[in-house]
C-alpha cells in the first residue's frame, strides 16, 4: 500500500477539479497530512513514507508544495504529468484512481471528498489546535520534521 505523495496530491488535484471544486497548493498539503493521518486510523500504516515538515501555515511535504508552488493560493488545474503544469495544456478525461488499488482509491475519494468543503484558512486552522501533530513539533522560523509516529499517535488518539 505504498504510494508516494506527489502521486496522492495528483489524485486529490484530479478528483478534486473532476467534481467542480477548488483546491490550492496549501489544501493539498493538508488534506495530504489528514490522509496520512486516516490512513493509520485505518490500516495501521502510513499511505506514504514522504515526510511532512512543520511549515508556518501548517503541515508541508516540500516536493508537493514545490511542484504546485506556481499557483500560489490560486487552483491547482488538473494534470496528467508536470509537463502539463508546466505548459499549461488542457486536460480531459483524466483516470485520477489509475494506480491505486480499488480499496485506496475508494479510501480517497470517500475522505478527499469530505475534505474539500472546508476553506483553505478552515483547513490550516485546524492543524494548529492544541495537541495536533503540527503544533507539537512546529518552532517558529523553523521546518522541523514531524516525525510519522507524531502523526500516528495523534490521529490513533482522535479514535481510542
């Protein structure tokens, strides 16, 4: 059930613009941390081994935020590969579940979906409550790993 996290940000982008709603660079990175998150909570294992960093506004996977960074808090249009960010081609019909088993693939739309009706502002706020796994390792002007098991504890806390 290994994936990478630049391969479940292009899912949440696809799926996200397939269903007519928006989704920015900084709603990536969260949903991202709340996936990682459900994913313990249901498997008892991460979805991806990409490591979050405690950014300013929330938890960040650096090469995801890197690759969207051109869109600034505007939306992330739909892609097949980088070229297509890049170029700005227009896509269609694109297969955002291509790669994922059914099990995962259902997993994340069931949870994206749930996500994308918050607010950019709604998502980042909701990190920053007391006890999550960002406010215990976020230091202001620092991008401090936040250690998976961080992650793990946290969100198994949410459920026990």
């Amino acid at each position: 059930m290994q994936y990478e996290a630049k391969d479940v940000a292009k899912f949440i982008v696809n799926y996200a613009n397939s269903k007519g709603k928006f989704v920015n660079n900084t709603m990536v990175n969260i949903i991202l941390y709340y996936l990682q998150g459900f994913s313990y909570i249901c498997y008892n294992k991460p979805l991806f081994q990409d490591d979050f960093e405690a950014w300013a506004y929330g938890p960040r996977i650096p090469e995801v935020y890197t690759l969207f960074s051109m869109f600034g808090l505007e939306r992330v249009r739909p892609y097949n590969d980088v070229w297509d960010l890049i170029f700005y081609n227009k896509v269609e019909n694109i297969n955002y579940r291509k790669g994922f088993s059914k099990k995962i693939a259902d997993f994340l739309e069931v949870n994206v979906i749930n996500l994308l009706q918050y607010t950019s502002s709604e998502l980042v706020t909701s990190t920053w409550k007391k006890g999550t796994a960002w406010e215990q390792i976020y230091e202001d002007g620092h991008k401090n790993i936040i250690p998976k098991s961080v992650i793990k504890n946290y969100f198994i806390s949410k459920v026990s």
